[in-house]
C-alpha cells in the first residue's frame, strides 16, 4: 500500500485549528448581521425575543451573552449558533474534519463561566464540543434558568460541581462522572470543589 498518497479532493476537507485561542467579536458580528437584514434593534428584539437592552449592550461589548442568549440570537437569525460565531462562508463537505491541538478553539467567557469551543470552524453540524471551567459559585450568579433547544451530555473532568434543574433535585458530580438531559428545562451548573472544576460537555441542537 502507498502510504504516501495525497488526497487533495475537497470531500476530505480537514480544518485544523493550529492558531492560539481566539476570543469571538459576538457584539461586532451581531450589528453586522442586523445591518445586512436592515433590521433596527426593535424588529432585532422581536426576532430573537431578547430585550433591547440586552441586545446593545451585547453590541457594545458591555455584556456576554450566555449560551441561551447565543442560541436565541442565532435562532432569530435563522442559523446555529456555530454559523453566528463562525463569521467564514464555509460549506458543508462529505468527510469534512476539524481538529484542535492544546485546548485550542474559540474563547467564550461570561459570569458563570470560561467556555472553549472545539470545531467551531464547521457549520452547520450536529453537535457542539465544549470544554467549560465553571467558575459559579451560587445558583444567584445567573440571572436566569439557561435552557436550549436539545440534549446535552456532560462529562466532568476535575473538581466537583452541583447541577441544578427547575424539574430535578440538585444532583453531586464529582471527576469522572456523567449526566445526559433535556436541555429545554433550565439547568444552572455550579462548581462546588475549591478550585474552579472543568467539564467536557456536548450540545446537539434540535434545530
């Protein structure tokens, strides 16, 4: 067999994240979106059914959004929430790859957590790879019951959290355990160890 044969087809398209971390622009990619439909943030608002407020604050820099608010966002302007973050116009492709090599992948931070985005160079998939620090303490640092239309899978990988569930009993994970849910009721993930803990989880979209 040769080994050494080159398949240049684009049906084995391999994206391979080798470049260092990079934090996403949500707020400059959100008013461009809204200004290539002519959108006003009043008609923005009623797309995405998230306030005014929020959304130029969002715009301005002056708020992370929470994965619920991406996924609103994204669903107001008809895409994924991996299409919203990935500003390229890459297509889908038979046998596409993406890799990631030292944690590296698209920086999401907000006030309960530091999120890692793997793959997030192709769109439009099935799921969403995340690694998540959870840097919550308290069920009051989020300021609502985060819900998503899918399933989520959780794997927890150092340091101990506490999930809480609007249907549920707060649940006790420590490393190596696992949780699979209906992401559609809200959940609030809490780290409970005295270092931050680290989860590997996955999202797959309903959409």
């Amino acid at each position: 067999m040769d080994t050494n044969l080159e398949i240049s087809s684009p049906a084995f398209e391999d994206h391979s994240a080798e470049s260092p971390r990079a934090s996403i622009e949500i707020g400059p990619r959100l008013h461009r979106l809204r200004k290539e439909r002519q959108w006003s943030l009043v008609q923005t608002s009623k797309h995405t059914g998230l306030s005014l407020s929020a959304l130029s604050k969002i715009e301005r820099g002056e708020l992370s959004p929470t994965l619920s608010s991406l996924s609103k966002i994204a669903a107001g302007f008809d895409m994924d929430v991996v299409s919203l973050l990935n500003d390229s116009d890459a297509s889908m492709t038979q046998g596409r790859r993406s890799t990631s090599r030292h944690s590296n992948g698209v920086a999401i931070a907000t006030r309960t957590c530091e999120n890692v985005w793997f793959a997030a160079d192709l769109r439009n998939k099935n799921m969403l790879p995340v690694k998540t620090t959870i840097i919550a303490r308290s069920t009051r640092d989020y300021s609502e019951w985060p819900t998503h239309p899918g399933e989520i899978f959780v794997y927890v990988l150092s340091g101990e959290i506490t999930i809480y569930s609007e249907l549920y009993e707060p649940l006790a994970l420590a490393q190596g355990d696992t949780i699979y849910y209906d992401a559609s009721s809200g959940h609030k993930w809490i780290s409970t160890s005295p270092d931050d803990a680290e989860v590997l989880w996955i999202y797959a979209s309903n959409k």
